[in-house]
C-alpha cells in the first residue's frame, strides 16, 4: 500500500470515530444520559448514513481512474509508473 493510502484510510477510520464519539455525546446529552447502548448504535448508524454520499462519490472516482488506466492499458499507451 502506498504512504498516501494509509494516510487516507487513517484519516477516514478517525473521521469515521471521531465522528460517532461526537454524535454520541450529543445524543447522551439529549437523553440526559439515560439509555448508552442506543445512543452508541444511533450514533453509529447516524454517521454511516451521512457518510454515504462521500463515499460514493470517492467510489466513482476510483473506478474512473481505474477505468481510464484500464482504456490505456487496452490502447497500448502508457500506465504511468510502475508499481511497488
């Protein structure tokens, strides 16, 4: 994996906990801390649900490059460099 791989995925394992962490505490606050169980799981699923779009549309964008290396590959061109 590339250094600017694992700093993606990093960043978005941090993002994603830091964001349930985030919407937890809001959501305990909103409960006067009562019921922690559920405001973990709403939390989560709350965030995963706001995360969607961003990931689709990162995913869109990752098949059209693989897809342009793909169309070069194909045509005989250049991949750009070798990998690792």
């Amino acid at each position: 994996m590339e250094a600017r791989t694992k700093m993606a995925t990093v960043a978005g394992w941090a993002l994603y906990l830091l964001g349930v962490v985030v919407l937890e505490g809001l959501l305990l606050a909103w409960t006067g801390g009562e019921i922690a169980q559920l405001a973990l799981v709403a939390s989560t699923l709350l965030f995963a649900a706001l995360l969607r779009p961003l990931r689709g549309r990162l995913s869109g964008s990752i098949d059209r490059r693989l897809r342009e290396r793909l169309v070069l590959r194909a045509a005989g061109g250049s991949q750009g460099p070798p990998r690792r």
